[in-house]
C-alpha cells in the first residue's frame, strides 16, 4: 500500500510539473533590449557584464511580465524590466520605465531620474494597476556596496508608465543593515488611495508600513521576524551556505469580517508559517505590547522548508511559497488546518525548479514561478551554456485540482 501510494505521488508530481513544461521564458544569460550600438558602450564601460545578471522577481500585469535584476554584483544595466508575453522564450528585458531613467552604472553619483529603480529584488501589482518597488538604492550589494540613491518606495500607473509617487525611507525606519526584500499591498477600502505596502525589511528584521493616503512610513518589529538558527543552513543546487536571514516575504488574505486581512509572513530562514492581522500593521501608535503579541505561529513545514517567497491566490485561499532546498513549490489552503497533510509539495523538478526564487499569483488567476540557481549565481559557479533562468506558469486552479489545496466543497456524505 506504501508503494502504491508512493508510486502515485510520483505520478502525480511528474504530471504537476509537465503541466508547466515547456517554460514560458528561459535564459541562459539575462541581456537586454538595447537600442542602437549601446550594447556595445555599455560593455566597454562595464556597465554591462552578462555573467552578473541573475533576475530575483517577477509580476505580471496585462501583456507584460516584470523581471528584476538586482545588482548583486556589478554590470546590470537596469534592476526593473519587463517582456511582453508574446515574445520569444528568451526575449531581451526592456528597461522599465526607459532606458533613460533605468540605465545606471555602478559609480553613478545620483540616479539619472526620479523615476529610476536602482536595485530592487521583489514587485507587486496592485488591483489599481499600479505597480509597487521597493527600491534599496544599492549598487554591488555583495562587494563594494554603494549607496547610489535613498532606499524607497516608488509607484508607477502601469497604464501610462508615470512615476506616481516616490517614498524615501530614511533612518527613521531602516537601519544599516537593513535589505528590502518584498513588498505587498493593501487596498483598505474601495479608493486606490486608501493603501498601505507592507515591506519585508529581511536584514533588519522588520516589517515598514507606508501609507499612501498620509505619506508617511513607520517600522514594525517582532521578535518572530527573526531568523530561527535552527534553519539556517541550506543545500541547493548542490551548494552548501548558511543564511540568517530574517522576515522576507508576506501575502495578504482576502479581508475578514472585520474589514481588515491577514499578513501571511515568514522569514527566509525559518520553517515556521506566521501571520498577523492588518488592523495592526495600519495602525501607525499601535501599542508596543499589541505589536509583541499580535503575531501568531500558524505552523511547521518541518525540516529543509525554507522559502525566499510566497503569494495568496484569493479565488481557492492558498497560500503558495517557495521551497528552496526541495526545488519545489508548496501551498496550503488556509481554510483547513495547517497540517502536513494540507501544507503539501504541489510540484518539484530539480532542474526547471533549482532555487525556486519568486512565486506569484496574477488577477487571471495564474501562478508565475522564477527559478534563478542562485546559490549556483551567489557561492559557486554558472555554467552559461545551460539554461539558468526559467519562468513557469499556469492557471492556479489546474494545479490545485484534486489536491488538499483546492477549494474546500460540501460533498453529500455517502453512507453504506
Ligand atoms: C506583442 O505585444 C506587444 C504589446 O501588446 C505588441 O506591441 C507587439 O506588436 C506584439 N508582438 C507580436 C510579435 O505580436
Ligand atoms: C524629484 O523629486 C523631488 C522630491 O519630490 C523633487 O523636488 C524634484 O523636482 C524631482 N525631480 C524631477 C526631475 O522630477
């Protein structure tokens, strides 16, 4: 019976991963979508080395696909790019929102506008067609990092491309070590403008609120935003590292019948499921005590379940994560109790899914999968006559069919 029941559960992830096959993007190196002889300028400069780039995030929004480039080290020409979904499976990135403004070298003095993105690892698109970056403002993070501009918060109409509003965090809110990881937002009520963004600080183990109706940003902390040192070690793609890294990524649930949702949030390096309501998160003099206390375990994935990133699908109520030492995608219907059987593996392929980075849900209802081979990328070596990069989709309620994460029905009890 074991082995049947094993026999299937292969089956079954064999089919869930061919469900994504063939990769909707793939690359083998990240290039861009250059104008002119450019390309060649910004080699012989330096501002273009191909080997350095590695995408971290992505979201989708209408005809295009967003992709972040982080300057981890030097030579990436743009942090914030997107490809058009009918492109080719390795089409260029376009800089977003121009070159002019996303072209930055790594000496830069000061960002070329202020609708310039300097590095960024995660986006999120907002049901007003609005997209969210936190931007860290930093140029060859893993070496000789530079501040090029303020860490902030900037958004753009996705509709005409316009720099809506640009938030310098400042040394209020962040701290030195602080890396701004993740960003999600929350409509309050039926306006636009009553929102707030949720940013995973993972270096400084916080999480900053912004307000765009009031403008203002505060810090939240939360002893459980920390890292756990029981989960700190890793093996991917071969490579061995150890991380301590903090609060990284959140979702939010569909709003509760109080008006107000639940952050689901974890950090990097933990195993543990957390949550807290947004009644606290919005309230800027919430009590130092509500804060300490507002935080609640929702429960264990077990050993070697680490993940850099997660999103809600608000049609089935899962919560989809990434699971980075298992080369795999997990998810939980938060409607039924967060139980082994319930907070499964939905799909895992050690090749198309080596570090599972970004994970994300669109307003069609799809999951979007980056797999990156970071710490290939980060401790080890490419080889860039592989495919290193590779996006994954499909319709969320295809992939949760017939598992414990689809939606539960009412079914008439059969009795004998
Ligand atoms: C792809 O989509 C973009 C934007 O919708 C459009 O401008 C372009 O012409 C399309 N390309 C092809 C080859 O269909
Ligand atoms: C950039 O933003 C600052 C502060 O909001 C503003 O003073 C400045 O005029 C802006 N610069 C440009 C080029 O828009």
């Amino acid at each position: 019976m074991k082995s049947l029941l094993l026999l299937a559960c292969i089956i079954c992830f064999i089919l869930k991963a061919f469900a994504l096959i063939p990769p909707k993007f793939q690359w083998k190196t990240i290039d861009y979508a250059w104008e002119g002889n450019f390309k060649d300028t910004a080699s012989e400069m330096g501002a273009y080395i191909p080997e350095n780039n590695m995408p971290t995030g992505l979201a989708r929004w209408k005809d295009k696909l967003f992709i972040t480039v982080p300057r981890w080290k030097r030579g990436v020409p743009s942090s914030l790019n997107y490809v058009y979904l009918n492109g080719s499976q390795s089409e260029p990135l376009i800089p977003y929102p121009s070159w002019k403004a996303a072209f930055v070298t790594d000496d830069a003095e000061h960002p070329s506008s202020n609708a310039s993105v300097i590095s960024t690892f995660r986006v999120h698109v907002d049901r007003c067609e609005r997209l969210w970056v936190a931007d860290n403002g930093v140029a060859d993070m893993s070496n000789e990092v530079r501040q090029i501009s303020e860490p902030a918060v900037l958004i753009f109409d996705l509709n005409t491309d316009k720099l809506l509003r640009r938030y310098a965090l400042g040394g209020d809110v962040l701290k030195d070590s602080s890396v701004l990881s993740s960003i999600v937002v929350d409509i309050a009520g039926k306006k636009c403008d009553d929102a707030y963004a949720y940013i995973t600080d993972m270096g400084s183990n916080a999480i900053i609120v912004y307000s765009l109706k009031t403008d203002e940003a505060w810090r939240v902390e939360n002893h459980y935003f920390h890292f756990d040192p029981h989960a700190g070690e890793y093996t991917v793609g071969g490579v061995n590292f150890y991380w301590s890294d903090g609060v990284s990524s959140a979702a939010l649930s569909n709003p509760k019948s109080d008006g107000n949702r639940d952050l689901y949030l974890h950090p990097t390096s933990s195993t543990k499921q957390f949550k807290m309501s947004t009644k606290l998160l919005r309230k800027k003099d919430a009590s130092k005590e509500d804060i300490f206390n507002g935080v609640e375990v929702v429960g264990d994935r077990g050993p070697y379940s680490q993940a850099s990133a997660c999103d809600f699908d608000q049609k089935h109520n899962v919560l989809f994560y990434t699971q980075l030492c298992k080369n795999a995608i997990g998810c939980w219907n938060t409607d039924k109790p967060f139980t082994p059987e319930n907070a499964l593996i939905l799909m895992k392929d050690c090749n198309m899914l080596e570090f599972p980075n970004d994970v994300k849900v669109d307003q069609a209802g799809n999951l979007w999968i980056l797999s990156d081979r970071q710490s290939r990328f980060l401790y080890d070596s490419m080889d860039f006559n592989q495919v290193n990069f590779r996006v994954l989709t499909a319709p969320v309620s295809d992939l949760v069919k017939g598992t414990p994460c689809e939606k539960f029905v009412s079914k008439s009890v059969q009795r004998p």
